[in-house]
C-alpha cells in the first residue's frame, strides 16, 4: 500500500498532511490516493518520512478508512 506525495499546498487534515522528508522539498501525503502497487513498480527510495510524521499520516489513515 502506497500514499502518493504532492507538492500542492495547503494541509486539510485528514485528507491532505504535510510531510517534510530528508532530503526533498515539502510535501502533502495525499491520504484519499492511497492504493496498492505491485512491489516490482517501487525501486529506490527517495527520502525518509520522519517518525512524527509517519505517526500523523498512521492518525489520518485511521480516520479516513474508519477505524
């Protein structure tokens, strides 16, 4: 399961959550685009999503799929 980034502004929490990654510029965690890809479509990474964030984007996921 993937959520796809976006460098569109604003944050609208629970659908849209900014995510500043190491090494790239800021960016949205676009939670309604969330699907599954086939692992063989992922090859390197290309930044890191710091534990604070990963827990925001855990948070918005639950809410927006109802748990």
């Amino acid at each position: 399961m993937i959520v796809p980034l976006s460098t569109r502004a604003p944050e609208i929490w629970p659908l849209r959550l900014r995510v500043d990654l190491r090494g790239l510029q800021t960016s949205f965690a676009v939670i309604p685009g969330i699907r599954q890809v086939s692992k063989a479509r992922l090859h390197d990474a290309i930044g890191i999503v710091v534990p604070p964030a990963m827990d925001r984007i855990d948070e918005a996921l639950a809410v927006y799929l109802g748990d």
